[in-house]
C-alpha cells in the first residue's frame, strides 16, 4: 500500500494509474476507521482496479473547535486496516497542505446546506463541499463511495459533482449496522455500554416503526414527527430532529409524495447520532 503525504506525491502516483487506463476509485474519510469505513472500501474495490483512501481531519466542517480537537486520531491502526483491505493508495495531507496561507476559496451548494444538518450545524457543508472539490481535483478518480448513512451529504455530494461538472460517479453504499442495528460511527465511541447496546438502537427501531405505520397509510407527517420525538426523548434522547422528506430532494413531504426518507439526529449523552432510512409507497 503506498501513501502519498502531499499533493505532489499524490499527483505522481494518479498520474501512472491514468497511463495504465486503470479505472480509480477514492473513498474520502476523516479516519478513526471502523466497519462502516471499510465497507465503502469493499464496494470500491468491487468496481474499479485501483482504490485510493484519504484520511484528514478536515477542520473547516466541524462547527465546534472542541469537536475539532477531541476527534480521534487513530493514524497507525486506520493504516493497518486499510492495509489489510488491499487499498492502494492512502493520501495523508496535513491542514497547512490543504488550506495554505491565504487560501480563501469556499465552495457553497444553497438549498440543501441550510436545512437539517445544515441548521443544526451553520458552515459544516460549506466545509463538506469545499474538501471534497479540492480532494476531486487532486485525485481525478473515476467513481467516488459515500455511505448512505450521510443521506443529506451524499445528495450534497451528488448535486456538488452535477453542478462543478467534475465527471465523477458517485456511489452510494448502504448503512452499515452494529448487530443492535444502531449506525456504525465514530461517534458511538462517545457512547457507554448501556447507551450503545441498549439505548441507541432504539433510534432504528423508531425509525422502523415509523415505517410500518406510513406503509400502512398513516399520511399525518407532522404528527407523526412529534410522536416520535416525543418517544425518542422519553428514552434518553435529546432528539434535534425528526423528519419525513421527499427522498428526490430533502423537500418536506405531504401526503401525494411517493418515495420519502426518514432522517433523524438525536444526543445521546456526549454522541450526536444521525441516521435515516428511506421508504416507497
């Protein structure tokens, strides 16, 4: 597995990938990679020759300069993993290397940065959709995986890639589950034993339940919504949202709307859990 420490080592090494017409894909990551991680390099292996990971802690998405600096650094074991997944190429910038002195671009997607996550969180997309673009450009990959888990990023990412006309597919792969069915994050290391096995995986079950109840015709989203936070609170949550979206575009659902999204966010303890599941009617 080779590792590519800046721009210009990275730029080399795409540059033969690209002589030899090897179709590439990139999995971009924050590291402190678990399963859910490794299952977006397993996909990306199954549809391309090469398969390039980036690990960086990208400080311009995260709100809050204490989330910044509490985020787990897992360097040495994130490289074994990835290592022991066949991944190619690993790209290892630092900030200064990605974000010079005086660099003041920012790439902006309106519409879909302000609502949900981007509500809760003021500038983390801006910080999402200016890293991905500039990883884009430095990597030139063929296909890019991003985890379904991320439901509002991945349309971001998608929009983003339509929009700059990078000429990039993007791949969505599914949630990838703990056994309780909670949603596989780096978060859930914030969690204690009882929340992750037994209070987190209700958030899945809410969400499941809620399901059955709109598959069996139950069309009154708002109340729906309220019921659920209500529960979910009930249970040792502290729940930002919970929402029923049309899937094509986050726009909120009424009761014509045939393929909706789940989305929910929710504190438990020192974790901000987010996960949605999708419905057709």
């Amino acid at each position: 597995m080779l590792q590519a420490n800046d721009k210009d080592e990275l730029r080399v090494v795409m540059r033969g990938y690209r002589a030899r017409n090897e179709r590439t894909a990139f999995v971009p990551t924050l590291g402190n990679l678990h399963d859910g991680h490794l299952s977006l390099v397993r996909k990306a292996k199954q549809i391309a020759d090469r398969v390039v990971v980036s690990i960086f802690i990208n400080p311009t998405q995260f709100d809050k300069a204490e989330d910044l600096a509490a985020y787990p650094r897992t360097l040495d074991s994130d490289l074994a993993l990835l290592k022991s997944e066949g991944v190619d190429l690993v790209f290892l910038p630092t900030a200064e290397e990605m974000y010079p002195v005086g660099s003041a671009a920012r790439v902006e997607v309106d519409g879909i940065s302000e609502i949900l996550e981007g509500d809760s969180r003021p500038g983390h997309f801006s910080g999402v959709a200016t890293i991905v673009a500039k990883l884009f450009n430095l990597v030139h990959p063929d296909v890019s995986v991003f985890g379904e888990k991320d439901f509002q990023q991945l349309m971001l990412i998608r929009r983003m890639e339509s929009d700059l006309d990078f000429g990039i597919e993007i791949i969505a792969a599914p949630t990838a589950r703990e056994e309780s069915g909670l949603a596989m994050s780096s978060r859930n290391n914030y969690l204690d034993t009882e929340q992750r096995n037994r209070i987190g995986p209700k958030l899945y079950q809410q969400m499941q339940e809620t399901r059955e109840k709109i598959i069996a015709g139950e069309r009154d989203y708002l109340a729906l919504q309220a019921e659920n936070i209500k529960v979910l609170n009930d249970q040792g949550f502290n729940t930002d949202y919970f929402e029923v979206r049309n899937a094509s575009d986050l726009s909120v659902a009424d009761a014509d709307s045939k393929k909706l999204v789940l989305l929910v966010s929710a504190w438990l303890g020192k974790a901000r859990l987010i996960d949605n599941i999708t419905i057709n009617i």
